[in-house]
C-alpha cells in the first residue's frame, strides 16, 4: 500500500467547539500514529467569540474556504459532518476516506473506505477522546482542555442527550484541562454584530401556540441563530424553537425541543424537501437551503415558507404573537 503523507481534515462550514475540538485530536493523531501533514478547512469563518477562543488556544492551521481546494491531501476526513448534509463543502461527486461523527448517519458515508458515526453520542469529541486512548496517545492538557469543552458545549454540560461515554470522558478529561483556559473561552468578548443579531432575534420572534419563531434576517455572524434558538426555547409553555438566518446565497436555520417525545432531526429533513439538506437530533437540528436554488424565490419568501413548513411539522396553527409585543421587551 502506498504510503499516505497528508491529510485533510473538513469541518462543517462555521465550525463549532465540537468540531474544532474533534479535528484538533485527528490531528494529533494522523501525527503520531502516521506522521501526517493536516489541514483543517471549513466553509466560512468562524464568528462567534469562544469558538475563535478555542480556534486561538488549541493553534490549529484552520483555512476558511468558499470553494473546494483545486489539490486535495493524500486523505480526506470529516469530522462532526458527513458527506451529503449540505453543511460542508465537501462535492457531492467526491467521497471521503475517512468520516466519524454523532449525528444520524447518511447515506453516502457508507462509501467512506472507514465510518464511524455514533449518533447516541453527545459529541464526537468524545468519540475521538476514546481513540485517542485507543491508541496510548497521551492527551495533552490543551487538548484536554479543547475536547472538554467540546463535550460540555455540545451537550450543554451533559443536560442534553449525554452518554455514558461522554459522562465517563468528562471525568477523565476534567482533571487533564487547564480550567482557567475553560472559563476564558467561555467567557471570551463578543462582538457588537453578534450581540445585535440576538437582539434581532429576540425582536423579531413570534409565539405560535408551544413554538416560538424568529428569524435574524442577514447577517455576517450565522453562528448566533443556534445560540437564538436556544435562547427562545428558555421560553415560559414553550416545547419548540426556531429561529433562521440569511448569509450570503444560503439561508439557515436552527430547531430545538425540549419534549422528549419529538424529534427535531425528523422535523428538519422534512422542512428542507425539495429545497435544501436538513437534519440532526432528538432535542436540536438544522438545515441549509441554497437561496441561489430556489427558483429566484426572495430571502424573505423563502424564510416564510420555511417558517410555515417548521409550523406545519409541529403541528401549530396558532396566530403569532410577537415576543414583544406590548412593550415586552422594553
């Protein structure tokens, strides 16, 4: 077998703690174990303050991309994404040698020559601190930091759909991590622009019976619509949140519940049918619709049909109230 050399490693396109903690360890480990020289690339950048913060910390080569690299590495591995979900660049006519993720798995995975998709893990942070061990690789304290905070950040400090695996990988991890750094990142200055999304957010929500609704409009920090729809679901009565966002030609969106009996994954793919890739959890998802795709459709057409798809999925025929209505949020 010839010897591979380099190795690619692609993020879903606005990267998040999990994912940049995740290929932090596959780089560690095509270093180790192969002597591997790693990219890390992703579509967009990388707004929001603390994943910047751990971007900073654990020094990873990241490159933003808009379009994919004309030469690509000897190996190419998503990490915390998988091949046809629409929320990375990597080409539908290319397949990935390498593919481990949390989420539900896809189709074209399976073609990966190696796949490992746990989707009753909280984080595939977790995944690649059990390779890591695997391996006898011994995890440094940035890294542990890194994954930690992956972990903690994907499953709301294990609050939200945790394993055993990721409560057995927090406790080995928390001694390791350098607990200063955890509460910097957390705690890391953010933005004007990305304060002012949420505050969008917030003022343009409305109420539809247990859902809330809200989109941010255009905005060059996306990353705030998941923080928006996990804000909204703080909501008195509120079992669903939705909240989307326009960038460029795409349009996203973020859903989340709080019943245990629905499934935000389910209600995502069928929001985007037709029109884009949608997908995700039991309790959080997303989707992505190409604007340049929808027949010329405006942002603001299409966000409605969205939005009425999410209400039909869930259920609400409700007439909207806004959030903040009657001086509410004054």
């Amino acid at each position: 077998m010839e010897r591979k050399h380099s190795l690619l490693i692609v993020l879903q396109n606005y990267p998040d703690p999990d994912a940049i903690a995740s290929a932090a360890a596959l780089r560690e480990l095509g270093h180790e174990l192969a002597d591997l020289t790693c990219t890390i690339i992703s579509g967009g950048f990388i707004g929001r303050s603390e994943n910047r913060a751990l971007m900073k910390y654990l020094d990873l080569p990241y490159h933003p991309e808009d379009n994919w690299p004309s030469e690509k590495a000897d190996l190419v591995a998503l990490v915390d994404t998988q091949p046809g979900t629409g929320n990375n660049i990597l080409p539908l006519e290319y397949s990935a040698d390498i593919v481990i993720d949390h989420h539900p798995i896809k189709r074209e995975t399976r073609s990966a020559e190696f796949h490992d998709v746990r989707n009753n893990y909280g984080a595939t942070s977790t995944i690649m601190f059990e390779y890591l061990q695997a391996a006898e690789i011994q995890v440094s304290r940035q890294l542990a930091t890194g994954l930690l905070y992956g972990i903690r950040s994907d499953t709301q400090d294990l609050g939200r759909e945790s394993s055993r695996a990721d409560i057995d990988a927090v406790v080995e991890l928390y001694p390791l991590a350098n607990k200063r750094m955890l509460a910097e990142i957390a705690n890391s200055k953010t933005p004007r622009e990305y304060l002012a999304a949420l505050q969008v957010a917030l003022a343009n929500a409305r109420i539809y019976g247990n859902a809330v609704v809200s989109n941010i409009g255009q905005s060059k920090i996306p990353e705030a619509v998941s923080e928006a729809a996990d804000t909204l679901l703080r909501l008195e009565d509120i079992e669903w949140s939705f909240c989307s966002v326009a960038t460029g030609k795409k349009l996203l969106f973020s859903i989340r519940t709080c019943n245990p009996e629905y499934n935000s994954g389910d209600v995502a793919t069928a929001i985007c049918k037709d029109l884009g890739a949608g997908g995700g959890h039991q309790s959080m998802a997303g989707g992505i619709i190409d604007l340049s795709q929808t027949k010329r459709r405006s942002i603001e057409r299409t966000t409605k049909e969205v939005e009425k798809r999410f209400l039909n999925q869930v259920k609400q025929t409700h007439r909207g109230i806004p959030l903040c209505g009657n001086d509410k949020c004054k």
